[in-house]
C-alpha cells in the first residue's frame, strides 16, 4: 500500500510539475534581432543589445522597445536593480569603444581605462555589469592587448583596476 501511494504521489507531483512550470513569453515587437542582456529586480525594464556593435535598447511594457545608442563589439549593456543606472560600451571621442554610462536619449558618457592604457583594436576598455554604484568590466594595459579586471565608480566617472 505505501508503494502505491508513493507511486500516486509522484505521478501526481510530474503531471502538476509542467503546468506550474509554464511561462508564456511574448516577442517584443521591433527586437527581431535584439538579444535581452538584463533586467531591473521587479522586471519592469529590460536592457538589450544588438549584434556586432549596433546600438543598445531599452525596453518598457508602457513605452515598448527603444534604442539608446552605446554599442561596440566588446562589453555588455547592464542596469542596475533598481534601473537607475545603464552601463555599456560606448564609441569615446577618439572612436576607441571603452566603458561607459548612459545619460539619457541616445548620449553616453566615456569612463576611460586605467592611466597609460593602450587600445587593443578598437577597445580601450568594456563594462559588464553594475550595480547602481559601481560597475565592473575589462581594461587594456599599457601593453598592447594585455587585458585585466577593473570597476568604475559611477558617481565620479572614474576607472582604476581592480
């Protein structure tokens, strides 16, 4: 008797477990070819990157999908948990791509790479993550394509290696 009741217990455990499983995901108009990459802690604002250095986007369920600008080939676009801060890889006035912060419309603001460095093709420098504070990514060295870890405080703007 227990076995049977084991057996029902777990047949019963698999057919509940694939509905209460199921999400249903809806396409974002517009974003064909846009890859999401982060998202706010309730959800409610999406990041989202194109392909091979096209501008980033910002999505909302009110105001849809939205390019941002930013976009190199290296780094990754973020926002912080509480979508106060965006951070990716923007083109610097020289055209080299480095870390940077969004400051609203399609307008960036370069943060630089530690002192001395050298761009290894395009890229000084790229941002991965953030957390509202400080964000993290990849300088290049004063040696050419020599990479290491580094941060940004975002208040100031300023980069040093971590």
């Amino acid at each position: 008797m227990k076995r049977f009741v084991g057996v029902l217990g777990i047949a019963a455990v698999v057919a509940v477990a694939p509905a209460l499983a199921r999400v249903d995901f809806q396409p974002i108009a517009g974003g064909e070819f846009v890859v999401p990459a982060d998202f706010t802690a309730d959800g409610s604002t999406l990041v989202a990157m194109g392909y091979f250095g096209q501008p980033y986007f910002i999505w909302t369920a009110q105001d849809g999908l939205q390019s941002i600008g930013g976009g190199c080939d290296a780094g990754q676009v973020s926002i912080s948990p509480d979508g106060t801060m965006i951070t990716g890889t923007a083109p610097d006035a020289d055209g080299y791509c480095e870390g940077a912060k969004w400051l609203g419309g399609q307008d960036w603001q370069a943060m630089g790479s530690e002192p001395g460095a050298v761009p290894c093709g395009s890229s000084l420098s790229s941002t991965y993550d953030n957390n509202g504070t400080t964000a993290v990514g990849l300088f290049w060295r004063a040696q050419v394509c020599r990479a290491i870890g580094g941060t940004w405080d975002l208040a100031s703007g300023t980069a040093g290696p971590e």
